[in-house]
C-alpha cells in the first residue's frame, strides 16, 4: 500500500521494514514504562476523570451529515451519543453545585474558565438573531458545560499533582483517537488513505485533527524528553511516543500542524539553554559545508526549494493553493452573507453551518476552517 501510495512510496516501504526492528526494541522498553504512568494515572483517579472522558466520547463522530439532513432529524441516534454523555456531565455539575462538592460557580468567572464562560454567553445571547435557533442554544450551553466541567476541576484541585493528571488524560485521549485511526488502516487501506493522507473512518476523523493530535503528542514527548528543570524520566515512552505522532503527522500531511510543530520545536530549542548552545554550535559546523556544498553546485537551492514547495502544495493545482483548498471562496461569501445582518450576525454555530457551507452545496464540512471567520459571522 505504502509503495503505491506516492512517487516516494517504495522508499518509504524500505524505511517502514528496516525501521521495524529497532522500533520494536523500543516498543519492549517502553510498555513497561507506560504501564507505570498508568497505574500512576489510576492512583490519581477523581471524580472528574469520568466527566472529562464523557466530554471526550461526545466529540466522537460515527457518521457524516449534510445540512438537510440536520435539520429534518437532528436528533438521530448518533447524535443521542452525543447529547447524552454531555447531559450526565451537566447533571453531575449541578448536583455537586448544590451539594458545594465543590462549589464551582466562583471559579467559572475567574482566570482562563472565565473568559471561555463569557464567551459561551455571549453566544447563548446569539439565538434569537441565529438562522438555527435551537442548534446554536444547544452548541453555546454545550460548550458551557464543558468550560463548567473545566473550572470545576480547578475549584478542586490539589495542587501540581490535579494539574498533572488532568494533562496526562487529556493526551491519552489524543493517542487513543489515533490509535483508533491506525487500527482502521488494515481494515479499511483505501478510505484510511483517503487521497494520500491518514484519515479516521470508523469514528470519523478528519486528516487535519489527525495531523493535529500528531503534532501535540510529538511536541509535549519533545517538551518532556527535555525538560527545563531535573531530568527525563520515561525516556523510553515518550520517544515512542514522538515517533508515533511525528508519523501521523507527517501521514496525515496536515500543513497547519506541520508548522505549528516546527515553530515549537524552535521555542523548544530557544528557550531550553543546553539545545540552544547545540543548535549554535551545530549552525557554526553546518554552514561552511552548506556554503561549499552551493559553491559546487549552484542547483542546490533550488533543488531544495522545489522540494519543500513540492512537500507543502501536497500535489495541488496552483488554483486550489491560492484559493486555500477553496476556503477564500467560504470566506468571502460568509462575510456577503455578515453585511446583511452586520449588527447581530446570523448565530453562533449555524451561521457558518447554514447560512455559509449549506447554500454554497458543502454542507457535509462541519466548520469553514477559519475560527476568526466563524465567530465574527
């Protein structure tokens, strides 16, 4: 499959077969490793860890829908995995609201949570003037009670120890998704490479949130494998780690994720002062044999400018580049369809839904890939 799968694809089939053996030693060391973490997660274990996974099931998607299709039954039976894990966490809020266990109301208006809840009301305050009332009520108390689940936990805390735990299960949900997607690739090999990229069939996973889960598990192994304080620990695990997301990365060849990662790793390395000193001295070694190596042959450059623009336009047509995959065109038809309503917009969650993607015949994306579009729509 891999050697069919690009010009490069043979290549990458030798690297898969001679990388396997050492990565298979690395795979023995470092289970070992993660099963510690793992009890250590358990030992850890609150109340809030369930509601936190709920939170995580509910983003889950089993099936793709169109606008019509959304608002002649919203309510199917996939979206009822939705909605009623998000109902338990909100109850279990409000029970221990009453019961102050804890009393987290305080903290939902203060700090990070605070601006987030404004923000959810300031949504809620959306639906009348919302093209989709119901749909952009029920987003905007959703994400409330997730923001309410978030502070919360904080109201709770015991200190770095709730913190730590909250972070470790939080990338266990980005490696269990993309564990999800790989495990459908044997299954499925032509949906899951779906035009050449990594993408989650069965539950649905775009290839840019499989790109971006990559990216954040590879940064945060980087993050701990080099810690600015004391020394590694499970060095083992988080290379395994680093490799299994820099490859879902790369296979999902997400370019938003691909560069976020790199500009981490270039604050990684500026503000960590043992790289730093590397990364110079590596710079001062590295440039006279680049220098000699262009003198030599002055197609060098371009050569490796073709590659990196051949790399970054993943064999798009110059039309499709400029344009955005064609999102420019989504932009400038919600901000037509803003001058209409400039004072109240057309509703949190289903203007960009309804108003934009549905009458512009995509109304199967779920979102215009512009969040700053979105919210100002």
């Amino acid at each position: 499959m891999l050697a069919g799968s690009s010009p490069f694809g043979v290549l990458v089939a030798a690297l898969v077969i001679l990388a396997a053996i050492p990565g298979m030693g690395l795979a023995i060391r470092a289970v070992p490793e993660g099963l510690v973490m793992a009890r250590n997660l358990a030992s850890n274990w609150r109340w809030w860890h369930l509601l936190w996974f709920c939170i995580f099931f509910s983003m889950l998607v089993f099936r793709i829908r169109d606008v019509s299709e959304a608002q002649q039954n919203p309510l199917d039976a996939y979206a009822m995995l939705r909605i009623l894990p998000e109902g338990f966490v909100s109850l279990s809020l409000i029970i221990r609201l009453i019961l102050k266990k804890p009393n987290w109301l305080g903290a939902l208006f203060r700090g990070i949570p605070g601006a987030m809840a404004i923000y959810c009301l300031v949504c809620l305050a959306t639906t009348p003037f919302s093209v989709n009332a119901s749909w952009t009520a029920y987003k905007s108390l959703e994400f409330l009670a997730d923001v309410s689940l978030l502070a919360s936990i904080v109201a709770s805390a015991e200190g770095f120890i709730t913190y730590e735990s909250l972070v470790n299960w939080t990338l266990t949900f980005y490696g269990l998704s993309l564990v999800g997607v790989w495990s459908n690739l044997p299954i499925w090999p032509t949906e899951a490479m779906d035009g050449g990229r990594l993408t989650g069939v069965i539950p649905v996973e775009a290839s840019n949130s499989v790109g971006t889960s990559g990216g954040v598990l590879a940064i945060v192994a980087i993050c701990r494998l080099m810690p600015m304080f004391g020394r590694a620990k499970n060095r083992a695990w988080y290379v395994l780690l680093l490799v299994f997301g820099l490859v879902s990365m790369v296979l999902s060849k997400t370019r938003t994720a691909e560069a976020a990662f790199i500009l981490a790793v270039l604050m990684v390395v500026v503000m960590t002062p043992r790289l730093r000193k590397l990364a110079l001295w590596s710079g001062v070694v590295i440039a006279p044999v680049v220098a000699v190596a262009i003198f030599f042959d002055d197609q060098l450059t371009k050569n490796a400018w073709n590659f990196i623009i051949n790399v970054a336009s993943r064999d798009q047509s110059d039309a499709a580049i400029g344009s955005l995959s064609g999102r420019t065109a989504w932009w400038e038809y919600g901000i037509q369809q803003l001058m209409h309503h400039p004072c109240t917009g057309l509703g949190a969650y289903a203007a960009g839904r309804f108003a934009v993607l549905g009458k512009l015949g995509v109304g199967s994306a779920a979102m215009m890939h512009s969040d700053w579009i979105e919210i100002l729509i």
